[in-house]
C-alpha cells in the first residue's frame, strides 16, 4: 500500500549557511515521516516577494520581509540567520563618511532585505539606491555602474561579507556591529517561517524536522560542509566554514529571548522610521 506524504515546498538561499541547514532535509539523513520536502533555491529577495502570495509551506525570509506577511506565516524558534556583532556591509571603492554615503547611489539586494531595513534605520534617510542580484554587487561596485546606472557602494550580504577585501573595496560600515552597538543585541537578519494554514499539528512536526536538520549538521559538521561548498562562490572550505559558522550556530537552534526581543526591537524601529507600515508583533511557533 502507498502511503501519501503530505507535500512540504521549502525555499532557501543557494549559498552555504542556508544549504548547511538543510543537508539532512534534502539528503535523506532524517527520517521525515509523514512529510515530503521539496526544495526551491532561490535568492531571498525573491522568496521575500513570493512568499507574499503564500507559495511555499515553510520559506526562508528576511525579517524585514516578514513584516508583510504576517496574515500568511508565522517565525519558526529555529532558522534564524542572526548577526552576532557582525552582519551585512557597505562597501565602496573609496573611504566615505555615513553622512556622504546617504547621498550615494547604493546598490542593493532588495528592499524587502532586512540589510536594506538596517542601512535605513543606520543612515537616517531615504537613499539613492539601485536594486542588485546579491551576488553581482560586488563587481558592481568594482566597476561603478549596473546595467547603466551609476553604483557608488554596495549593500553586500552573504559570502561578499568575507570576499569584498579581493575586489580592493573598502568597508564603510559594518551594520551588525552598529545595531549591536545602538542596541546591545544581535541582528536578526533572516528565519524561516511555516505557514499558518497547514495547522498546529503540521506546523509542529514541520518546525521539528527543521530543527533536526540544523542539529544533523552541526552534528556532522564535515559532511554537511561538504554539501554546503557546492554554493560557497569564491569561497574556499576555510571561508566557508567560517561562514557557515557565522550563520548557523546556537542561535539557529532558538532565537531565545534575547533574539526574539531583537526581531520585535528591529520591527518596530523599521516602523517608527516609517520604513514599515504597520507596527508588527512576531509571531512564533510555540
């Protein structure tokens, strides 16, 4: 007798933290019971906007893009990409000061990013800015323009935060070091989040599965490296398991208080600097 496993579409970012992640899902390496995982690699940006139609069963999502979503989804405990004192970066071809950088057209990975929330609530302004693939940032920046408009910095996420210093770029501001130092906590930049209409039993199982996932890989470090390294660009297996371990640690287990107050602090700042347009308040899987 074939036993029907109810269908769960997963979308994450090709690079090596999120594919780290999801080794044991997309390998077999955890017993899945009732579920089938499907999965869809696509640029957070995109999975920002898609998920505004409900697409996926469980996405990744910046937090910033999670703002929209709330009537759809609700934030996984674990998944979480979180900046511990370090996190998304400007970087430019010359030195420039913050107060010079907000006139600069700046390239960015998206506006639902929560790197573009943060360069917003850091800068204090409404900058000139020119929406980038995230993984051709850099050598647009390198070259001063994108597709024939002018880029004077980048807004880089990823793997550019190790790799910038080969393109003879320098860094003008680190935005997980500001906001810890405006705010004493961490940056939450991206989670995954499951939607609200698989119900709690679905949702519980669901959100179970990803935390075994995180926990096979960190468990299997080598193993789940190896698989990540076929999305690491530019990176060797040292950078990338420095990489990997930037974005997928004890936080990725549990954002815990100190991450939830983070995500609810991030909200309503993006709010209160009229970035977001409604006062959000996270909603997590028990």
């Amino acid at each position: 007798m074939t036993v029907t496993k109810q269908l769960i579409r997963v979308g994450h970012s090709p690079d090596p933290d999120d594919a780290f992640m999801f080794h044991a899902l997309a390998n077999d390496k955890i017993d899945t019971g009732d579920y089938e995982f499907v999965h869809e690699l696509v640029d957070i940006e995109t999975l920002n906007r898609r998920a505004t139609q409900g697409e996926l069963e469980l996405t990744a999502v910046s937090l910033h893009g999670y703002a929209y979503l709330t009537d759809i989804y609700m934030l996984c405990p674990c998944g979480a990409s979180m900046g511990d004192n370090y996190g998304p970066m400007v970087v430019a071809r010359e030195p420039l000061s913050l107060e010079a950088l907000g006139e600069k057209k700046i390239a960015v990975p998206g506006t639902r990013t929560t790197a573009y929330l943060s360069l917003r609530l850091c800068l204090g302004v409404d900058f000139p800015h020119v929406v980038v693939p995230f993984d051709e940032i850099l050598n647009s920046v390198e070259r001063g323009e994108y597709e024939g408009q002018p880029v004077e910095a980048g807004l880089i996420i990823h793997e550019g935060q190790l790799t910038y210093g080969d393109h003879q770029l320098e860094l003008l501001v680190d935005l997980g070091k500001w906001w810890m130092e405006e705010t004493s906590l961490p940056l939450p930049l991206g989670a995954n989040a499951i939607r609200k209409d698989l119900g709690p039993e679905p949702i519980r199982e669901v959100n179970r599965l990803l935390y075994e996932s995180i926990e096979y890989g960190l468990a299997h470090r080598d193993e789940a490296l190896d698989y990540a390294l076929q999305y690491g660009r530019d990176l060797d297996r040292g950078k990338a398991d420095q990489f990997v371990g930037m974005y997928v640690n004890d936080w990725t287990l549990d954002f815990g208080p100190r991450g939830r107050e983070a995500v609810a602090l991030l909200l309503k700042r993006g709010y209160e600097a009229g970035v977001i347009p409604h006062l959000v308040t996270p909603e997590f899987v028990e």
